[in-house]
C-alpha cells in the first residue's frame, strides 16, 4: 500500500468504484442474457418488453460511467435487430 495519505484515501474509493461498477455490470449482463434467451424462445411481446428493461439498465450504467455511450448504443442496437429479426 501507499505511503503518501492521498493515494491511500485513492486506493480505498478506488475499490468502492470497482465493486460498484462490477454489481451494475453484472446486471446489466443479465438483463441483457435474458433478453438473449426470451429471442431465442421466439416472444416477441416479451422481447420487446425485455428490451426495454435491458436498454434502461444500460443507459443508467452509462451515466454512472461503467460502459461508454457508443457501447451501450452498440449493444442496444444489436438487441434491436435481433428482435426486429423475430418478425
């Protein structure tokens, strides 16, 4: 561990961030996996109310900086075309 007080009081918010970060991933992952598993099920009316669950989570994640607008716009549009696939 550091010595200087600074990167001490660093390390510890750093490992809150991480630990928060790495909750709001994980859930992000498994709304989306949901979604992937609802697609492949074929329902479209709960696809596309998974989709919305899933997009909502994203965008949250990006405001609290756990992934970058162009990937979680990535992602949301690859959802989009795989629901849009099911006709």
């Amino acid at each position: 561990m550091a010595n200087i007080k600074q990167q001490k009081k660093r390390v510890l918010t750093n490992e809150k961030r991480r630990v928060r970060n790495k909750s709001i991933r994980s859930a992000v992952r498994t709304e989306i996996r949901k979604f992937n598993e609802i697609v492949d099920g074929g329902d479209k009316s709960a696809a596309e109310e998974q989709l919305r669950v899933a997009s909502r989570k994203l965008d949250k994640a990006v405001t609290k900086g756990v992934f970058h607008r162009n990937n979680a716009a990535n992602k949301k549009s690859n959802m989009a075309r795989a629901l849009n696939k099911l006709g």
